[in-house]
C-alpha cells in the first residue's frame, strides 16, 4: 500500500543518504551509537529519539532539497548509484 507521503520520504531519504555517502559517513550511525558508545567501555550511556528544529521548517527543508535536486554533481551520483533514473533537469 503506498502512502500519500511516499515520495517526499523517499525524496528525504535520498538526499540525507547521499549527503552523507558522498563524503564517506555513515548516515545510519545514529541508530547503532548508543551500541557503540557501550562497547568502547562508556559506563553510562542514555539513548532518547529526538529531532532537528531545523528540518521542522517545511520551508527551510523545500529550499534545501530544491538545491539539492538543481545540484548536477548530486543528480549525477544518485543517477550512478540507480537512485534515480534520470538527472532531473
């Protein structure tokens, strides 16, 4: 079943993604910190969900993924990696 909301999730997911991968990070590294701060011998490690105040701006997010997507350097990588089929022109 696909939502209405489908698409901006993924359009998110893509462009965190590949803010991340193109210069080599983990964009996934915050689902396993709390894992990882354990196992490097930290004691007491509290782990709560969170959010950026600033991806709670539905326009300061529209203007950010409006540069992504005019970007050619990122249409290109997400084009080669097969994210998308075309660079959005």
């Amino acid at each position: 079943m696909r939502s209405r909301h489908q698409g901006p999730v993924l359009l998110n997911r893509l462009i965190g993604e590949d803010a991340f991968k193109s210069v080599g990070g983990d964009p996934f590294i915050a689902r396993r910190l709390g894992t990882l701060l354990l196992a490097s011998g930290l004691e007491r490690v509290e782990v709560v969900p969170g959010h950026s105040p600033a991806l709670s701006s539905v326009g300061a997010v529209a203007n950010f993924f409006s540069a992504r997507l005019a970007d050619v350097a990122f249409t290109s990588r997400v084009t080669r990696r097969g994210w998308i089929i075309e660079p959005v022109v």
